[in-house]
C-alpha cells in the first residue's frame, strides 16, 4: 500500500470514527427534549391545577390539591435529574465528538498535502519528460555549428 493510499484509508477511518460519535448525540438530543416537554406538561397542568384551586373547595377539602402538588414537585425534581444527567453526558460526548473531528480534520489536511506533494511530482515529472523530448532530438543549443547556419 502506498503512502497516499495508506493517507486515503485513514481519513475514511476517522471519517467514519467521527460519524459514529456525532450519531451517539442523536438519542441524548431526543431523550432531553422528550424530558423538557415532559416538563413542559408538567408546569401546564400545574399552573391549570393552581388556577382551579380558588375555585374549586372540594379539591381543598379532600386534601387532593396538596398531594397533586406534591407529586408534581417530586416528579418535577425526578425529571430535572435524568435532564441534568443527559446534559453530562452530552457534555462528555460532545468532547468525544470534538476530538474525532479534530482527528479528522488532521487526515484531511494530511491528505490534501499528499495530493498537493502528488500533484507537484507529477509536474516535475511532465516538466522532465518535456525538457527530455526537446533534448531527444540529438540537438542542442551548444551543439549547433557555426557552418550549419553559414549557409543560411
């Protein structure tokens, strides 16, 4: 395997490392906006259940009101960790992710430079092979005599 080729298949190996990473984003993103609607939910039916208690005494009377309160207080504090937990996790993923990505990014510009060193070599070679043909022809400047153009 040439150096080129070795180059190419390591930026198709980080390519692929960073692709896996940013995909292990995708379901920390849907968890934490499932929760934030979850939480969402939550304050709204909160805020409805609040507005009806100044009207509604039975709810006061049984004791409803401040069990409800209090399960949605203990459900709003379970929520908020699992949110707080995902976020250290995004937190921590995304630093995997950035690293794959600066990874990739190194085999990028190595294999832009691979292309680059190819690229001149090529016109080295071209450049060669065109200054051979013109000295192919058993003539060279030096090598023309006066009489030749005597005639002229």
């Amino acid at each position: 395997m040439t150096r080129p080729d070795r180059i190419e298949a390591l930026e198709r190996l980080t390519r692929a490392l960073y692709e896996r990473e940013l995909a292990t984003l995708a379901p920390i993103s849907a968890e934490e906006a499932r929760l934030k609607a979850a939480l969402a939910r939550l304050a709204g039916q909160t805020d409805g259940l609040q507005a009806r208690m100044g009207t509604d005494l039975a709810l006061g009377t049984v004791g409803a009101d401040v069990a409800w309160l209090r399960w949605s207080g203990q459900a709003r504090q379970r929520i908020n960790g699992e949110l707080s937990r995902l976020r250290v996790l995004r937190a921590h993923r995304i630093g995997t992710v950035r690293r794959a990505f600066g990874k990739h990014q190194v085999a990028l510009a190595l294999l832009d430079g691979s292309r680059i060193d190819a690229a001149r070599r090529q016109d080295k070679a071209r450049a060669e092979r065109l200054l051979g043909l013109s000295s192919g022809s058993g003539v060279l400047a030096g090598d023309i005599e006066d009489e030749d153009f005597a005639d002229r």
